[in-house]
C-alpha cells in the first residue's frame, strides 16, 4: 500500500516537473522528438527504438538504444522530456492510458520502468 501511494506521488511530482520546464515534442513523417536543454530524444515510430542525444560543445553524446513497448501506439502518444536536461522522457499512450518512462545513465545505458495503466492507478486502493 505504502509502495503504490509513493509510486502515485512519484508520478504526480514528475508531470509537475513537466510544466515547469515546458518540454517540446513535435511529430515528423515516422520520427517524434523531445527537447530540453541541449538534449533531445528521438522515438522511431516505426520500430519503437528510441535515441536520447545531448550536445556537448561540438560534440554529440549518445546514449544506447531502447524501445517502447510494443502495447504502446505511438501515432496516439506523446513523448515529454523532462528533469535535469532532459535526461528522462515519459512516453504517454493517451488512446489506452498506459504512461512508461526512461531514464538516460552517464555509461550510455537507458532504464526502462514498468508500464503504469492511468486507469488502474485512478482506482481506489483495495478495490
């Protein structure tokens, strides 16, 4: 019980952080791209890989690839990135209400987190 009051907490932070850095995402032909700071993430509707990219100077990092769950319809979703230079995203399946997010490591690798159902979470505890 006290695991999934902190995990709804967690959640409700996190898209409070979403406003306060105002992310951009923009759809193109099979691409969706998320911004913030000097990072972007690019999901691949197509074969739901996702890329994050920071620029460094001159330079641009990249991170390993992930994919979106294949539940996911990322023609009804929304991508947000958020948190210090958008170094996490939420990709956000408004059709079904199913929300994941990733998070970017400093040794390339992306942690995926569990899929969380808008509608189960809005449910009363026990019911």
């Amino acid at each position: 019980m006290k695991k999934f009051a902190l995990s709804i907490i967690c959640v409700v932070v996190t898209f409070c952080m979403v406003g306060v850095s105002q992310p951009f995402a923009e759809d193109g032909m099979d691409l969706k791209f998320a911004t913030e700071s000097n990072s972007v993430w690019i999901l691949d509707k197509a074969t739901h890989q996702l890329v994050f990219l920071q620029y460094e100077g001159k330079n641009v990092w990249k991170s390993n690839i992930a994919h979106v769950p294949a539940e996911f319809i990322l023609d009804e979703s929304e991508i947000k990135a958020v948190g210090m230079r958008g170094t996490s995203l939420f990709v956000c399946d408004k059709s079904q209400g199913l929300v994941v997010l990733f998070e970017v490591s400093k040794d390339r690798s992306v942690t995926t987190y569990p899929v969380i159902s808008a509608r189960e979470a809005l449910k009363p505890p026990g019911k």
